[in-house]
C-alpha cells in the first residue's frame, strides 16, 4: 500500500513544473549545475523536483526550514541518482536539518550529518553550505549521507548499494575491498591522501567518503585510484571528469 501511494506520489510530482525561482537558487548554491546541459539537466531537475515533492524536511534546533533549503538538500540527493533509472530513496522518509554541528543524543561529539537505516537524514545546514561553497575538497555532508542512503536501500550499511546487475556484485567486491584493505595499511594511515581518513572507519563510510572523492576531486582519484574511480563511474553512470555527461551519450 505504501509502495503504491509512493508511485502516485512521484507520478503526481512529475508532473509539476519546476519553478524559476529553483534555478536562481541552484545558480548561487549549487555551482554543478550551470554545467549540466541538455538533457542531463533535465534528467537531474526531475530528480530534484520529485525529491523535493515527496520527502518531509523537518527543522531542528530552532531552524525554520525554507525553500531554499528544501532545493539544495533536494540537489545533492538528486546528484548522486541523476542517471540512474527507477527511485533509489525509497526508505527515506525525512530529513531532519539543524542550523550547525549538533550534539547526537547518545554521542559526546558533535556531529554533522546521519543517515539512519529506517528512514531519516539528519544534516546541518552550516556543513551542507560548506560542502557546496568549496567544491573540490572532497568533503561534502549531504552527498556523503545521502551515499549512506543510497547504501542502506539493501537493509545493510555494508558499503554496497544496490547494484545493477548480480554480475555487478563480484567486481564491486573486489575492487572495494582491495581499496578499503590498502586505506587501512598503516603507512597509509599515516600519510595524507585523496580520500578523506575518515574512509578507514568502515566499509560503509569508506564507500561514502569515496563518493564524496568522486565527485569533488574526480581528477585526483582517477591519477591515484584508477579503478576505484572507473568502479564509481559504471556505477552513478556519471563522468565528473567529462562535466557530468553520461557515458552512454559519448560518442
Ligand atoms: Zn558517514
């Protein structure tokens, strides 16, 4: 039944135009966009508007959320799918957004962003316009929580999403496990890299830190991490080096 109203749900918001308004506010925050073109900015507005229709974004911490937020959250969710066919969010319900780093309840840190397994984001606001602001630093909350999401939609925070094919999974294992295993030798950990540290927590935050890589500092990880970056392109179907142009349009 849930499944159902979903369906109707990004059915009926497809249908809504997508607002002006929208594209000023990508235009001053979301600096990717202006190099979409063509049909890839179509794909990736229809993205965003049916995220946007069919998520709850809730504020904390005394943030009012306003539509401006709605849009760039609803941009870094949308950017990570842009080429992939069918509805990747579907066990996100909602997103919850403070004003900055925020204490989590059972922590003694402060953090700035979660994804839970059953269905919420938790992100703030400060680091997600941090992450935009600078683009090319390989740190970027919102994709790195919405790569989280994108990892859970098996049940599992295990560091593989859904992949598109069963062949798919062998490869993906490989080539995962040989990066994560290297990030973890110690002579590694002791020197800086072009992924973030962070990566060698866990499987699933070394897959969402690569992510955040892949997009932010695309030439890099292809010069030091080959096929880590080609593992990434077959699978978000995105190029971030050939200006987000999918593959399949290459001539
Ligand atoms: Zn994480």
């Amino acid at each position: 039944m849930l499944g159902l109203l979903d369906w109707w749900r990004r059915r009926r918001s497809r249908a809504l135009p997508f607002p002006e308004a929208w594209r000023e506010v990508l235009g001053r925050r979301v600096p990717f966009h202006a190099r979409l073109v063509g049909d890839a900015r179509a794909r990736f507005e229809e993205k965003l508007k049916v995220f946007f229709h069919t998520k709850h974004f809730i504020g904390a911490g005394g943030l009012e959320v306003d539509e401006e937020m709605k849009v760039v959250v609803s941009a870094a969710a949308a950017r990570l799918v842009m080429n992939l066919p069918g509805e990747h969010y579907q066990r996100l319900t909602e997103i919850l957004i403070y004003p900055g780093a925020y204490h989590h309840g059972d922590r003694d840190r402060v953090v700035l962003g979660e994804a839970h397994k059953w269905g919420t984001v938790v992100l703030a606001w400060d680091a997600v316009r941090a992450g935009l602001a600078n683009s090319q630093d390989g740190h970027d909350t919102a994709l790195h929580e919405f790569a989280h999401v994108l990892d859970v939609a098996d049940g599992a925070f295990d560091g593989t999403p859904v992949l598109e094919s069963h062949a798919a999974y062998a490869p993906w294992a490989q080539v995962m496990t040989r990066e994560f295993v290297r990030m973890r030798g110690k002579k590694a950990l002791r020197r800086k890299g072009v992924l973030r540290r962070y990566g060698a927590t866990n499987e699933a935050e070394f897959f969402a830190v690569a992510t955040e890589t892949f997009f932010e500092k695309p030439r890099q990880m292809k010069e030091k991490h080959p096929e880590l970056y080609e593992l990434l392109r077959d699978h978000y179907e995105v190029d971030p080096l050939a200006e987000l142009e999918p593959r399949a349009e290459e001539a």
